[in-house]
C-alpha cells in the first residue's frame, strides 16, 4: 500500500469513527451507506432497491431523509 493509501484509509477510519463512534454495529455501517448512497444516487428508488436488494418502500425511507439538517454537509 503506498503512503498516500494508507493515509486515506486512516482518514476514512478516523470519519467513521467520528461518525458511527467507536464500536460500530453492522446494522449502523449498512444505513450509514444506504444514507450515503441516497445521496449519491439523488434520491433514486430504484438504484438504491437494486443496489441493495431493499423493497421500494425501505429505498424510499432513505430517500425521504435527504433535506433532513443532520445530514447536510458544510
């Protein structure tokens, strides 16, 4: 790995540990990505079901948290 890969994986622990606090649940890290991906998919239903295997109706209590204050970044 070189050093600028390990420095980004340290990064990346260091924000889900901010984030998810120090001991994480599993069910903890797969909302956090169903959030992220919400976001990254722009709120798309369908890509988030067929990305995860959720129902449309679990892709879209993703989706509907999107405006939501907690979730902006500055």
């Amino acid at each position: 790995m070189t050093a600028s890969g390990a420095d980004a994986n340290a990064a990346s622990h260091r924000r889900s540990h901010l984030h998810l606090g120090p001991h994480p649940t599993t069910r903890a890290l797969r909302n956090d990505r169903l959030l992220r991906e919400a976001q990254a998919a722009d709120g798309d239903v369908k890509r988030l079901g067929g990305l995860f295997g959720i129902s449309p109706r679990t892709a879209r209590r993703f989706t509907q948290t999107l405006g939501h204050p907690d979730l902006q970044h500055p």
